[in-house]
C-alpha cells in the first residue's frame, strides 16, 4: 500500500495511523465494517475505536493488537506494518522493594471482606435474609405467647396465697345428695368424706373474716367443702353480701358466677380469671 503525497505538493504526505491503514484496506476490499465484525465475532464498536485510533476505547493495547492482526489476516494483508505503527504493550519492569525482609505482612484479609461484602450485597441474597428474620421473629413471637394455662393458674395462686393452690378436676369429686343440689342452670355442689356418707353442713364459719371471704356483686352460687368433708357453706349469696369461711384445710371450693364475685384468701385478693371456665370457677386452697 503506496503513501502517496498531496496533488500539486512535492512533499510526501504524512504517514497514515494503523487504524487509517485498516479502513483503507478493508473499503479497498468492499467489505461493510458491519460484514466484518460479525466475521470476527466482536462488536461494531470495538472495530470503529481500532479503526479511528480510539484505543482508550478498547479493554487495553494487548487486545486492541491481537483485534488488528485479526483484521490483517481476514483482509489478506500484511499486518507487520500496522502492528509496527499501534502503540506498544508496556513491558513488565522489575521493581526494588526498598522496605526489606523488615516490612511487616499484610494479608488479602480485606479483599476477601470486599468480596464478601459483594456478594452479600446483592439483592436475591437480601431478600433471602429478610425473609429468614421475619420467619424466626414469627417463630419467637408464637413461642414466648404460648404460656400453659396450667402454668398461669398455679402462679395466679401462689402469689396470694401462702401455700400452694391447684385446680380440681370435676370428675374427681363425688356427686351431693339430691337435697344438697344447686339451683337450675348452675354446677353441682362438692363433697367430700367416707364414701358414701353424707358431708355436714354448716351455715358459715364466719360472717366476714375468715381464711375465704367471699363478696358477691349479683346473684352467685358458692359452696366450699374443708378437708374433713364438712359443708362451710353452700348457698346462694345476694347482691353487696359478704361471707367469710374457714375449715380444716384443704377448702375446695365452686363459685357459679365467678364474674359477678370477688375472693379473698388469707386477706389477699385472689384472681378467679384463670380458674375459670363458662363463669364457673373451681379451686382449692391447701393451707
């Protein structure tokens, strides 16, 4: 390929660049840029930059090389001239560490954390995270709101009293004489004794004192049995009347409108709320 001067000029004309020399060929040949690029397999822009001189465009200068001789020999010329004329890869130089054998050691410790952190950062991961969190604070939260009633009645007791109460199952309790019986609509009294023998009945240890006092806000059925079988009280209390009870401990005890009764036991307050079920609260007092 000539390097012909300027028409009218005696001065020859100024070299052409390696990326002048590769366009001119390949339009001497007829070949489209487009054509090209797809024979070679990279992009149109990347043949645009070499052809232009643009190597700032291109990844560095040992590509844009090897992209060169690539063009050379699909356009069957001579690539020594072009490769002569593109700038040259920067030669490895060896350099002195001036620090010496003393220079302490430093680890790739914070590149392996910046890759890390990479692909930490990246959104599916987060979203997996996220949804790992909320799945243990549901978990926590079902766990630390399922408290054994159980558990809440004999602390509920314990707290007011000075020995410890639990609840009494009614199957394990003998039925009352048909005399004893309450009123429609509310649960059958407790007794306890010899089987078989009739339980005593008394009309109350004491009008407001005692180890149960029982203060009732409406109509309420309430019966304590103490543990030598003896009846303390079984009856119904008045709106604004109050009753107190002893006996030989254990006191079982029923009250048929839990909602509507205050208890006292050994003069502490007594919360019915978790010995009862369906208004009817069953109970006993140990000592």
């Amino acid at each position: 390929m000539s390097e012909l001067g300027t028409p009218g000029s005696d001065l020859p004309a100024p070299p052409l660049s390696a990326g002048a020399m590769m366009r001119a060929a390949r339009e001497a040949a007829g070949l489209h840029i487009g054509a090209l690029a797809v024979t070679l397999r990279v992009p149109v822009k990347k043949l645009e930059a070499l052809e232009a001189d643009r190597f700032d465009l291109l990844p560095d200068m040992v590509f844009a090389r090897a992209l060169a001789a690539s063009v050379c020999r699909n356009l069957a010329i001579d690539a020594l001239p072009i490769l002569a004329r593109l700038p040259q890869t920067a030669a490895p130089q060896l350099r002195t560490d001036e620090a010496g054998i003393n220079v302490s050691f430093r680890s790739n410790a914070a590149g392996s954390g910046s890759l890390f952190w990479d692909q930490f950062s990246k959104p599916y991961v987060l979203l997996g995270c996220a949804v790992l969190m909320g799945v243990l604070l549901w978990a926590f939260f079902v766990y630390s709101n399922r408290t054994p009633v159980a558990a809440v009645a004999k602390t509920e007791a314990a707290a007011v009293m000075p020995g410890p109460a639990a609840l009494i199952a009614p199957a394990s309790l003998p039925a009352a004489p048909a005399a004893e019986q309450a009123p429609a609509g509310l649960p059958a009294p407790l007794a306890s004794g010899p089987e078989g023998a009739a339980p005593v009945t008394v009309a109350g240890s004491g009008a407001t004192t005692g180890a149960l006092v029982f203060k009732a806000h409406g109509a309420s059925w309430v019966e304590v049995v103490d543990g030598s079988g003896v009846v303390q009280l079984r009856r119904m209390l008045t709106g604004g009347e109050t009753v107190g009870v002893s006996g030989v401990m254990p006191l079982a005890v029923v009250i048929g409108h839990a909602d509507v009764t205050e208890v006292q036991v050994h003069g502490k307050p007594f919360d019915l709320a978790p010995m009862t079920k369906d208004k009817v609260a069953r109970f006993e007092v140990k000592q």
